[in-house]
C-alpha cells in the first residue's frame, strides 16, 4: 500500500481498540461543543436582557400615548364646553381624570427604570400637567395652549424612552416598522385630527359662527389641518406595504383608521374648507372623533403586535438556553451512549447485510436489506437493497418473458400446425386447378380455331351483303325514273283533257251560230253535234286514263316507299353486318392471347404448386422448431422458478387471471368484483391484481386501488391508451391473450414495460392482470408484440 500524509494516523486507528477510538472521538467532539455552548448561552443573555428593556420600555411608551390620548380627549373637550356647548363638561371631567391617572402610572414605569434619564424632560412635564388640571380660571385659549405644548413635550419624551430603551432601534425590520408606524408615524396624524376636532367644534358650535367674518377665517385656517392629515398618510401607506413585503398582513385596523380618516378629511374639505359651513357641530365632533379612535385602535394593535414578537422573542430565547444548557449537560452521556450505539449499529448492521445475502444466496430475494440512517454502512444496505432489487427484476423479467413466450409458443405450434394443414389442402387445391385450367386452355384454343372460321364466313357474307345493297340501291334509282314518266304521263292526259273541254266548248259555239243560221246552218249543226259527243268521250276516255295513271302512281309510289324501307333495313344490315365481323375478328385475336395466357399460367401454376409442397416441408420444420423452443422456455422457467421475488411475474398474472375467472363463474361478477377489490383478499398480491374494463376504456374494477374505479384507461399517466385498447380488442377477438404496453408505475413513479393477460367475460367486460417487466420496450418492439 502506498504511504501518504495520513499514512500514521490510519495506523495508529489500526491499532487501537474501539473504545480508545469512541474516548478519543468524544474528546473532539466535547470540547468545542462546551465553548460554542458557552458562547451561545451568553449571546441569548445579552439578548433576552434587551429584548426585557424593550418590553419595558413598550410598556412605558403605551401608557404616555395613553396619557396623550386622555390628554387629547380632555383638551378637545374642554375647548369645545368653553363654547357654550355644556353637554362636553361632563367629557372633559372624565377625561382629566384619565389624565391624571395614566399621568401617575406613567411616574411609576419611569421611576422602576432609572438609567433611561428621563427625569429631566418629564419632571417639569409633570409639575405642567398638574397646573393644567388644577387651573379652573384659565382662558380657554391659554389652557388650549399649554395642553398643545405639553403633548408636544409628551411627544418629545415618547420617542426618548423608544430610544433609550430601544423600541425604536429594534435589528427586526418587522418590530422596527410596526413600532415607527405607532409611535412617531400615526401620533402627529391624531394630534391634527384632534386639534380639528376640538378647535373645529368650537367654532362651529359659536352662535355667530354662519356671520362672524373673524371664525370663518379661523375655520379656514383651521381646515388646513386636513390637507397636513393628508399629507402625512403616503408615509404610514409606505410603511404598511414594507410590512407587506415582509409577509406580515396589513393591520385589521388600518382599512377602519383609512376610511373614518379619508372621511373626516372629505367633510373638512366640503365644509370647512370652503367655508360652507354646513355641518353640525356634534355630527363634525363624531366624525372627528370615530376617526381618531380608529387611530388609538390601529395603535393598540401595533403595540400588541410589537409586544407579541417581543414575548415571542423572550420565549424562544429561553427556550434556546434551556436547550443549550440541557444540551451541553446531555451530550456527553449521549456521545457515550452514540459511541456504544454507533459499535453496536455497525456490527448488528453488518450481521443483518449477511443475513440478507445468505437468503439471496438460497434464492429468496424478498429480504429487505435497508438498514436505517445515510453513512456508509446504510449506503451498503441500499446498494445491496438496489443489487437484489435489480436481481428480482431480472428473475421476473426472465420468468415474464418465458411465460409470454411459452403463451405465444404454444399459439404458434398450433398455428403452424394449421397452416401445414392447410398448405397440404392447398396443394391439392392447386393440383385440381392446373388440371382445369389446362383443360380450359384447351377449349380456349378451340374456341379460337372456330373464331377464325366464324371470322371467314362472316368476311364473306359481308362482301355478299353489300352486293345486293347496291343492286337494291340500283333498282331504288330505276323506280325513281318510272315514277317520273307516271308524273310526264299525268300531265299529257291532263293537256288531252283540255283540248276535250276546248273541243266541246267549239262545239257549243257551233250550234250556237248553226241555230241561228237556221235551216242553212242545220248541216253545220250536225257536225257540230258530232263533234261535241267525240270531245265528250275524248274526255271521258282521258279521265278513265287519268285514274288508271293516278292508281298506277300510287301503286309506284308505294312501290318506291317499300323498297326504299327494304334499302335502309339493308344498310342497317349491311352496317350491322361488318360490326359483327370486326367483333368476330376481335374476339378471334382475344381467345388467341387468352389460349397464349393460359398456357402460361399453366405452366406457373405448376410452378406454384411446386413451391407450396416446398412451403408445407418448411411448415413441419418450423412446427418441430417451435416445439424445441417450447421445451428450452420450459426448462427457462424451471430454472427460476423456485425463486421468491419481491414482484410479480407474467405466469402469476396468468395463473391469478384464471383464478380470478373460474370465481366470476363461480360466485357471479358482483360478487366477485367486491373480493377483486380485498386488499388482503386471493387477487391482490404485491403489485399484482385484478382490472376489469369496458368497452370505453372504464375501469370497472382496480384491485390495488377502489377510488380508481369509473377512471378511463386515458387517465393513467405514461400510457398510449388507444394503441392498448386497441390491442385489447384484438386479443379479446380470439379469446384472450397478451397485451404490452408502457405505463408509469405508481409507486416508483419510473416509465415501465407492463405485460397484462386479458380474457373476455359475459358481460362484454375484459378481464385482466398485468406484471412490470423492467425493460422499457420502444415504439418498434410494441409495434411488433402488437403484430403477434
């Protein structure tokens, strides 16, 4: 070992004994600790013995502000009986009386406390006071300057007992404020507040006082006082706002002191001011005096905050004292006690590491090894604690893992198993096929012979066909020119008809001029006679021929629409005709290239069947593998499985999932989902339980926690929750099976892998339970085990 600076004194540690070692230890320790206790102890002295004066010197400065505030009462009210208002002599009796005694307690406090040296500044304040009060005859004026000056000099003497005593010098910032805002911020403001009460009053309860020019300006001047109120107030604000940016509360008695002041300072403004005038003299002296009994309320209660910290000061100031003193008496029998303690502790603890290694040894890593503290020797423990904690989570992991292969083994031995099945179907499926689609080939290839011919055949009817569309067309052409000369023919009966009537009409006029001729034109009218019968049968002759040409025109006009029907009914044909060739000779090529296609899946259906007698050896090596797979993950599990751990694992989940369904069927789901939720009940064991889900991702039950139950799965921090009901639909679908996934642990708060076995119920509920596997899966393993 190399030798450095400490090198003689770990040897000589080596070399002593633990008791010389503890004696030795306790020495470096008592010492020091006696002069810190001595140093402490004297500094809370000091510091209680200050805190005393300042209480005392609180106490002195509370009943002077008590005198002041007597004082005050019996100025004001004294000035306001001298203006004829006799309802206030009363007031000012009482007040004067008060004067008096806070004046005598006063003396008392100031003569207790000597070194303070005050007797200079309050023996002749007091010799003042008792003039004043004694002094009936005085004039109002003179008496309400004199008692202004002695508050002046009470004022004076306050702040010199704060000083001397040290109120006002507290290091508290807190007692500093509170105290400054009680003693030198709100006296000056009550001090206006009562000049305007009692000087105010006065004025206002004066009979002249609408008409007096001499009060009104007095008034006014008076009303001042009200803008040096506020004035003053921004001060006592910034002094309540550093409490409150110490965290101290405002005052409960400042929004009361804030709105009765505020108040008082409008109807100065309003009133007096202004000269208005307007307010009665005892609804003025009210408000005035709500607003300066809101200022002795604000300072009794900063004075009662002060002297609370104070005492509480005093209290704990003691109490440290007390706490070293006891200390310092206690420590060395308690580092006697801690060195026997500290040598039992280090070899109990080492004991109880040994233990707990011992039993890990023999295969129960359930031990807890935690030894209590934070040395060196409990930092043993909690690796040890951490070392066999990794160890369990190992061992599940290991068993978890064997569960769900074996799981997944089993399903894929029957799966292969299936699938050679139907493989060898399949090959015999594929056998059958090649030989009808050979056969089908076959009557495809004569099906295209016989296209050929039928291609042929139709090629020359085609050319037939429009043969006779011409000469139908020709014979169409020929009946167009008979059906002219009818027409031509028509015409000339027509003119031969005229010449008839004309005939006849020459004859008429013949016998005419024969009749008149008389007996010498009897001859001519003979002639004339026969000629008018030969043009009377010319024209029935032409009229016979016209009808037998206006027949025969119809029956060539017929004639010509038949035959022109029969030309267009031939066109169709003739177009219908060349469509069925050109389709023929389509469907010729077709069952060429299908005759062609045919042969070639012919020949790759051979080729697939080939293949899948090659898939189905495939298939019976995979099943023979899995089923070696199945024996090592047998003998996997076999090998961890007498070890106690302090987690579950994935084949308990499934065992406690098979449990848990045979009791559903046995007791019901009712029942059965109260015993789900027994702590100490068969199906909650560490951190294993039973879950039951819906449709919708609700939980229906939680075994490890009840007041989960009407949670969704959503709500469960850590968790892709639609990829797992998702996954849990699937497994459902076939009848139950593994879900993984990734959730936070709720008792370690760390992001965990989680395998659950589900399985269907009735219901249409899930059923399941679910162990931690310590190993994190990522998005390509989850996507995987969702696959499988």
């Amino acid at each position: 070992m190399r030798k450095d600076v400490f090198y003689p004194a770990v040897a000589l540690l080596q070399r002593l004994s633990m008791p010389a070692k503890m004696l030795g230890m306790a020495a470096v320790v008592a010492v020091p600790l006696l002069i810190v206790a001595w140093l402490l102890v004297a500094d809370n002295w000091r510091a209680l013995q200050a805190t005393r004066a300042a209480e005392q010197g609180l106490q002195a400065m509370r009943t002077a502000q008590r005198l002041t505030h007597a004082l005050q009462d019996w100025r004001d009210a004294a000035d306001v009986a001298a203006a004829g208002v006799t309802a206030m002599q009363e007031p000012a009796r009482g007040a004067a009386q008060r004067v008096a005694e806070a004046a005598r307690a006063l003396d008392e406090r100031l003569r207790q406390r000597p070194e303070w040296n005050t007797g200079g500044m309050w023996n002749p304040l007091r010799e003042q006071l008792d003039a004043l009060l004694k002094d009936d005859k005085r004039a109002p004026a003179a008496r309400h300057a004199d008692a202004t000056q002695a508050l002046a000099r009470l004022q004076r003497l306050s702040g010199w007992i704060g000083d001397a005593s040290g109120v006002l010098r507290d290091a508290d910032a807190v007692v500093a404020h509170r105290a400054a805002l009680a003693f030198e911020g709100l006296p000056p403001v009550r001090e206006l507040a009562s000049q305007l009460r009692g000087r105010a009053t006065a004025m206002l309860a004066h009979p002249d006082a609408m008409t007096d020019s001499i009060i009104i300006s007095n008034m006014v001047r008076q009303a001042t006082a009200a803008d040096q109120i506020e004035a003053l107030l921004p001060a006592l604000q910034e002094r309540v706002e550093a409490l409150q940016r110490r965290g101290v509360a405002v005052p409960a008695g400042w929004s009361t002191f804030r709105s009765a002041t505020d108040e008082l300072v409008r109807t100065t403004a309003a009133h007096l001011k202004t000269a208005a005038m307007t307010v009665e003299s005892k609804e003025f002296y009210a408000q005035a005096t709500r607003a300066i009994e809101g200022m002795a309320a604000l300072e009794g209660e900063l004075g009662e905050a002060v002297a609370a910290d104070w005492a509480r000061r005093g209290t704990a100031l003691q109490r440290e004292m007390v706490a070293v003193a006891t200390g310092c008496t206690v420590v060395l029998l308690l580092l006697a006690y801690g060195m026997v303690a500290f040598y039992r502790a280090t070899v109990g603890g080492l004991h109880h590491l040994n233990d707990a290694i011992d039993r890990a040894a023999e295969g129960d890593l359930t031990g807890d090894a935690v030894l209590p503290g934070s040395d060196e020797m409990a930092d043993m423990s909690q690796r040890l604690r951490h070392m066999l904690q990794a160890l369990s989570e190992l061992v599940a992991d290991v068993r978890s893992a064997a569960a769900v292969l074996g799981h997944v083994g089993l399903q894929l031995v029957q799966d292969s198993q299936e699938l050679a099945d139907r493989t060898q179907t399949q090959a015999a499926s594929l056998e059958q096929a090649t030989s009808n689609v050979r056969a089908v080939a076959e009557t495809v290839q004569a099906n295209a012979d016989s296209a050929q011919d039928i291609r042929r055949l139709t090629g020359e009817l085609n050319r037939e066909t429009e043969r006779a569309s011409e000469l139908m067309q020709h014979t169409v052409g020929g009946l167009g020119s008979l059906q002219a000369t009818s027409q031509r023919m028509t015409e000339i009966i027509g003119t031969i008809d005229g010449i008839a009537f004309q005939t006849n009409i020459l004859a008429l006029n013949a016998a005419v001029e024969a009749a008149r001729a008389g007996e010498a034109g009897r001859g001519f009218a003979v002639v004339a006679a026969e000629v008018r019968r030969l043009a009377q049968r010319s024209q029935e002759a032409a009229n016979e021929v016209r009808q037998l040409i206006a027949e025969s025109a119809e029956r060539v006009q017929g004639t010509v629409q038949e035959i022109r029907s029969v030309n267009d009914a031939m066109e169709v044909l003739v177009r219908g005709i060349r469509d069925i060739a050109a389709r023929i000779g389509e469907m010729a090529d077709a069952s060429r290239q299908q005759s062609t296609a045919l042969a070639e899946v012919v020949a790759a259906v051979g080729d697939l069947d080939k293949v899948t007698y090659e898939n189905s050896a495939m298939v019976e090596r995979t099943t023979h593998r899995a089923n070696r797979l199945m024996e090592r993950t047998r003998d996997l599990d076999e090998a961890v499985h007498h070890m106690k751990l302090r987690q579950g694992t994935a084949d308990e989940a499934y065992e406690l999932v098979q449990k848990a369904l045979a009791h559903v069927r046995a007791v019901g789901y009712e029942r059965a989902a109260e015993d789900f939720h027994d702590k100490n009940g068969p199906f909650v064991d560490r951190d294993l339980y039973i879950f039951v889900l819906d449709e919708a991702g609700t939980y229906r039950v939680m075994g490890l926690d009840r007041t989960k139950v009407g949670t969704r799965v959503h709500d469960a921090p850590g968790i892709d929750a639609e990829a797992f009901l998702a996954d849990v639909r699937h497994r459902v679908a076939q009848g139950g099976g593994w879900v993984e996934y990734n959730i936070i642990n709720p008792v370690t708060g760390q992001v965990r892998a989680k395998s659950s076995y589900v399985v269907p119920l009735d219901n249409g509920l899930v059923l399941g339970c679910g162990a931690y596997r310590s190993a994190i899966k990522n998005r390509t393993e989850l996507g995987t085990a969702r696959q499988g």
